[in-house]
C-alpha cells in the first residue's frame, strides 16, 4: 500500500473471515452485525479501514440488502463503524487499535482452519479433513502402557530431534520404500504442519521466491506467505505440476524452493509419476533450487505408488520430505517428520528446539509401533476411504449429475467444478443449510486468485454424515438454480 493510502478491503477478504456467521440463532442481520464487531475486536478489520458496500457485501453472503444495511446501522450506533457520504463505511477511527487476529496477513488458507477454533454442532464442516483413529492405533497405545512406560517414564533427555527409536524406524520406513535414509537425516516433529513451518523459517525470508502446484493446500501456502514468501503458482497435469511451468518460473529467479505434493496432491488427488519426480530432481541438482515434497496428504492410495522424490533425485539435488501419522493412523495423534540431508536436518532441529524444545515422549513411543506396521496402516486406511469414495461419487451423481470432477489417484477428497456457478457464492447458501465448504479461490496458489468454479469436498469416513452431507447440498443447489446461475459479485466498495 503506498504511503497515506487508506486500508481497503476486499469484499471476498471479509467474507472468508465471517467465517461461519449465517448459522446460529437471532436475526440475521443481528448475526451479521456481531460477527462484523467479532472481527473489529479481535483486529481483523481495523481503524479506518473500509468496508465492502452494502449491495456488494449482500451479494457476496447471498443475502438482502436490507440485512447488510441493518447490520452496518447497528454498528453505527455502537460506535464501531462510521460512514461519510461519497467515502464508505469504516471501522470508526476513534476506536483503539488492538493487536492482530493471529492469522497469517499474507494468506488465503485461514478458513481452512477458522473452524478449528469455531466448531458449530450444526454444521458439517469440510474445511479440515478428519481421520478417525484405526483399532491398529489403539493397540499401540496399549502395548506402550503395558510394556514401554516404566523406561519412558525414566527418560532424562528431551531428545530434541526425535526419540531415537522413532528416527531409526523412520529410516527403515523410507529403506523398505527405496530410499536408503539414516537416522541423522530424520527430525521428528509435532505433525507435518510443524515440519513445513520449520522449512519455512529455515530457507524463506522476505521476498524469497517460491514455486508452488496451483491449486494447492492454503495452510500449508499461509506458512510459506507468512515468512513474506512470494509464492508463484504453476499448474498440474494428469502426472503433476508441469514442468515447464516451473522451467519458465526459474528462469526468472531461481525458487528459494519447490513446494510439492506427489503422493497425493491436495486438493485434485493427482498421484506424481516416477518420470515426473525424476525431472524435478534432476532440475534441482541442475539449477540448484531445494524441494520440499509434502507426503502427508494419504489415504486413499493408489497400487503402484513410486518411491519418494527423493528417491528418483540425482546426487547434487536437495530433497525434503516431510510425512505423517495423522492422516493414515489418527488425527489425534500430532506425529510427523522430516527428512533431509543430515546438515540440513541438524539446522531445522535447531528450529525445533526454538518452537517447543521437543515433541512428547509418548506420542513418540506410540510412533515406533506404528512406523514399523505403516503399510498395515495405509492399506485399511486405503480401503476404508475407497469404499467412501464410491459412496460418495454415486450419491453426487444420482443428486447432483450436473457436478463434474475427476476421480483422484488417492487422498483424501474430491475437486469439484460446478456448472456456471461461483464456489464462494455456492458456499454462503451452502451455509444457510449447515454446510461449511472451502472454495476453490481459498486453494489458488496465483494472488490472482483463480478456481471460481471449484471446491474441495472431502471423503467422509462416516455413512450417515455421508448422505446427510450430499443431501444439504442438493438442497443448497437448488435453491441457487432457483435465482438462475451465479457470476462472480462486483468488489464495489462505495455505498
């Protein structure tokens, strides 16, 4: 923003941040209204900036004018707004700054997780993916109680960079899947999402350049933008991010890094081929950028899958890897690692150890067990979330036939493309009948955003939330082909 101008934000920008705010009790424009004062108290509208117009914001929440003017009025009278004429309607200047929301203010992925801190009963949520926990888990967990706790219990050390039990099951993991690893080159982390945020803050600084498959998963993107990354998007082909996208992106600065997710993409499914990994090693060892490969995204696997990047890197190449517990065991337990080169392993323990000294002991125990019997993990994991992949494609296409999507290699979701509809206005009716989605816009890697026709609709393990989930959105897309279809809404902001 150039020095004097006045904040101005965009009408979609405030509408991801509402957040879940149609459901609830009370009027509507009462519901609107304290969901507005919500994101001025915790500083995410600020003083003097200015707010979407009237008849834009109705537009964007899919909601009468009169609604988003009652609100803006109420809030008038609080003294949380002001308005001039011909100048908009601002959070009132008077009002004391407060400190940020917490949320990164460079991304697009905070909705993916607002529901984390949101969560309404009523509403079926497909923002963040769930994974019950498999009966393999909990045998875990009692064969550590019964026969490892008097010696955990005895442990001195915080073992920063992961018990070293973990770290050599780890590597015996990435052994038996064709990538000779030591246990130096592991860290172990509280979840794959650490394991990225520690990438991040390793390699990243202001202005760094990034490449990235576009779409792709915004929480992992938020972490990237936080550190004031500039991420530039590059589309994907039926075996990957194409590479002469990310030819054509290094040819005008060399990426700080490759963020990549082979094995499967989040959100298409788009399993990476053999020949795919091998180029993009090949073209980091040759122009000397690193790649992060994100392989936490499982579930659904499909047979073939090739060994890690990193295995189909040539000598020279700089490959991290980063993998899970959560998405093929339990999503309760918060258990992940990195893999890199064994310099770069002991710089990103440093990281660590600064976040939060070390990740627990027996969560870590627990993890020993279940590296070792991964593969029985994935395999009922695979074939749990097939049977609610097909479940899932046949009830889309009994109830909603004119919804396109392409069947995905493996993961955990499905990229729909509505028929000549906007996603974000699709979202806000599919709210007004307890579903909560994530539109495609919110995965755009480009700032310029993209997808507008596009969703993530995960798999959901339960049956019953299954039919319930299609069922809210047939009758959601209904009511919109009822007011004929949606374009996207004009981003005026003069009332």
């Amino acid at each position: 923003m150039a020095p004097g101008a006045e904040p101005v934000r965009r009408t979609d920008d405030v509408v991801d941040s509402l957040g879940t705010w149609s459901t609830g009790k009370g009027a509507l424009h009462r519901r609107l209204s304290d969901a507005l004062r919500d994101l001025v108290d915790q500083g995410t509208l600020v003083p003097g900036e200015r707010l979407p117009s009237e008849r834009g914001l109705a537009a964007a929440l899919r909601v009468s004018r009169t609604t988003v003017v009652s609100a803006y009025d109420h809030l008038r009278s609080e003294g949380v707004l002001e308005s001039r004429r011909g100048s908009g309607t601002r959070v009132c200047g008077s009002r004391a700054p407060v400190r940020s929301d917490g949320w990164s203010p460079h991304g697009n992925g905070t909705t993916v997780y607002r529901n984390l801190l949101q969560a309404d009963e009523n509403v079926i949520s497909t923002s963040c993916l769930t994974t019950p926990g498999l009966s393999e888990v909990e045998r875990a967990i009692r064969e550590v109680t019964a026969e490892d706790l008097p010696a955990l219990m005895a442990e001195g050390d915080y073992h920063p960079r992961g018990l070293p039990a973990l770290r050599e099951a780890v590597a015996r993991h990435y052994e038996a899947r064709g990538l000779p690893t030591h246990p130096d080159q592991i860290v172990v982390t509280t979840g794959a999402h650490q394991a990225v945020a520690l990438v991040a803050q390793l390699y990243l600084r202001r202005g760094s350049p990034v490449v990235a498959e576009d779409p792709g998963f915004a929480g992992c993107l938020d972490l990237i933008r936080d550190r004031g990354a500039r991420v530039r998007g590059v589309p994907l082909d039926d075996q990957g991010i194409d590479p002469n996208g990310v030819r054509r992106a290094c040819a005008e600065a060399t990426p700080h890094l490759l963020y990549v997710m082979p094995s499967y993409h989040n959100p298409t499914g788009t399993l990476m081929s053999a020949a795919r990994r091998r180029e993009l090693g090949e073209m980091s060892a040759r122009l000397g950028f690193p790649i992060l490969e994100d392989s936490a995204y499982t579930g659904l696997r499909a047979d073939g899958e090739p060994a890690p990047l990193a295995a189909h890197a040539p000598r020279g190449a700089e490959v991290l890897t980063v993998d899970s517990l959560s998405k093929v065991g339990w999503a309760g337990l918060r258990l992940g690692w990195l893999r890199a080169p064994a310099e770069m392993a002991l710089r990103l323990s440093r990281r660590k150890v600064l976040a939060d000294l070390a990740s627990p002991l027996l969560d870590q125990a627990i993890g020993v067990r279940l590296v070792d019997r991964y593969a029985r993990l994935a395999k009922e994991r695979s074939e749990l979330l097939r049977e609610a992949l097909e479940h899932t494609e046949s009830l889309l296409r009994r109830d909603l036939p004119g919804w396109r999507w392409r069947t995905p290699d493996g993961g955990a979701a499905l990229w729909v493309r509505l028929p000549g509809a906007d996603a974000r206005a699709f979202a806000q009716v599919a709210l007004g009948h307890g579903v909560e989605l994530v539109p495609g816009p919110t995965m755009a890697t480009s700032e310029q955003g993209g997808h507008d026709e596009y969703f993530r609709l995960p798999l959901v393990h339960d049956r019953a939330t299954r039919q319930e989930l299609v069922w809210r959105l047939a009758r959601a897309w209904r009511e919109l082909d009822r007011h004929g279809p949606v374009q996207a809404h004009p981003d005026s902001l003069v009332v």
